[in-house]
C-alpha cells in the first residue's frame, strides 16, 4: 500500500510545479496525485482507494471555485480522519481556518508565496508521521489477535 500526498489548487501551473517539487524531494517515498477542484479530489481519493493505497497526506489552496479549501478539508477528515491536512494559500479569512482547526485537525497553515524548502521538509515529516500511524494501527490489530488467541478456553490435558 503506497501513501499518497494530494495537492488541491485552482492554479494548473502551481500543481504542475508541487507535483515535480514533492516527486523529485520526496522520490520513491510516496506518490503525488494533482487535483484542481474540491470535487476532483473527492472523486480522486476514491479512485486511489480502489487502488488499495491511501491518501495520507493533502494540501489544499483555500480560494477555489465551488468549494473552498476549508470546506474540502473538513468533508476529508469526516471520511479519513487520519489524514494530515496541509492549508497552503495566499489568501484566507480567519473563520475558514478557525473551522478547519476545529473541524478538521488541520496540521498546518503555509502562506503563499512558500519556500519551496519548508514546503518539502512539512511534507516529509507530515508523511513519516502518517507512515508511523498506519504501522501503529497494524501493530495494534496484531496485538488485539495474540490477545484475542490467549483468551480463548484450552482444551483440558488428560
């Protein structure tokens, strides 16, 4: 299951430029999928999910036609609660931002123009972190099966 890093943007040229900036920083780590829409997204985490893998990480401009990013962002946490949710935009009100802390355990808030440096080294570690996550949760399960096995009745010795 590969790990998925989503950017979501109304700016085709600054997707083109995220996606070639993560690939390259972050190689075969993970893969980055572009969507230019609230909608599109959506539509794109399911088909990813089809595909066995998980969208782990996501940034999303909050200025964008039909949906905002704060609106997208907590409609993501309502599915994946676990995803790490990115705001990264050159324009916000501080409503949109307040709802996305509250109702979207948003990770972090970058101001555009960014550095394209802050922006890798906040993708690395909002990825290793998700990574982290997923192998607790799958350690978990396996603890609670070893668990469930001892508690199980044994059968009596002669």
């Amino acid at each position: 299951m590969a790990i998925v890093i989503l950017c979501v943007d109304d700016d085709r040229t600054l997707l083109q430029a995220l996606r070639s900036l993560l690939s390259h920083s972050l190689g075969r780590d993970c893969r980055v999928e572009i969507a230019e829409s609230g909608d599109e997204a959506l539509e794109l985490l399911d088909e990813v999910a089809g595909e066995g893998d998980e969208v782990g990480v996501v940034f999303a401009d909050y200025i964008m036609p039909r949906m905002r990013g704060d609106e997208l962002l907590v409609r993501l946490h309502a599915r994946h609660p676990g995803m790490v949710k990115i705001m990264l935009t050159g324009q916000s009100d501080f409503g949109g931002v307040k709802r996305v802390i509250n109702e979207a355990n948003l990770y972090r808030f970058i101001e555009k123009p960014f550095v394209n440096a802050d922006l890798v080294l906040t993708a690395r570690a909002a990825l290793q972190g998700r990574q982290r996550e997923v192998a607790l949760h799958a350690e978990i399960a396996t603890l609670r099966q070893r668990l469930a096995a001892l508690e199980q009745p044994q059968p009596a010795t002669p």
